[in-house]
C-alpha cells in the first residue's frame, strides 16, 4: 500500500467505512463511522469509487457500531467533495 498524502482529521469527522468485496477488494459500504479523536489520515494510492476516495487510518480511532476488520488500521472512505475539510 503506498502513502500519497497525509491529512489531520479532527474528532467528528464522518466517514464511510470499507466492506471486503469482488477479488477481495475493500469497498465503501453503507455504514458511517467517525473519527474519535483527532488523527492522521493517509491518502492510499487505491482507486476512488463511487466518488469515494481511501484512506487508511488506526483503527482505534473510528467509533461505529457496525462491524469492523481486525487489526492495526482500517480502509475509511471519504467524498471527494470533503477532502478539502481536512488540514494537509
């Protein structure tokens, strides 16, 4: 997985969490996390979807109830119209 850049997300944001799809790629899913506390989020060199564009970021810094993959970070998904919220 290759970093392209790196933004700070403040506590609140929302985003889209990632289901594992076709080929065992991850996709955005309908469920909506948030970042918990203020942190890093790295822009992945992965396709967007759907207007979508991925992010890897710790995985103990998102709070939802739905389901998540387990280990030390999770593939968040963010609109495209929004990237401009966070700080570069």
């Amino acid at each position: 997985m290759i970093i392209l850049k790196q933004y700070s997300a403040p506590e609140g944001f929302e985003v889209n969490l990632s289901i594992l799809g076709h080929y065992n790629f991850y996709y955005p899913s309908k469920y909506i996390g948030f970042i918990n506390k203020d942190t890093i989020l790295e822009k992945i060199s992965w396709i967007g979807f759907l207007g979508q564009v991925p992010f890897k970021v710790s995985a103990n810094c998102i709070d939802s109830d739905a389901p998540q993959g387990r280990g030390d970070y999770s593939v968040v998904w963010i609109k495209s119209d929004r990237i401009h919220l966070l700080e570069e």
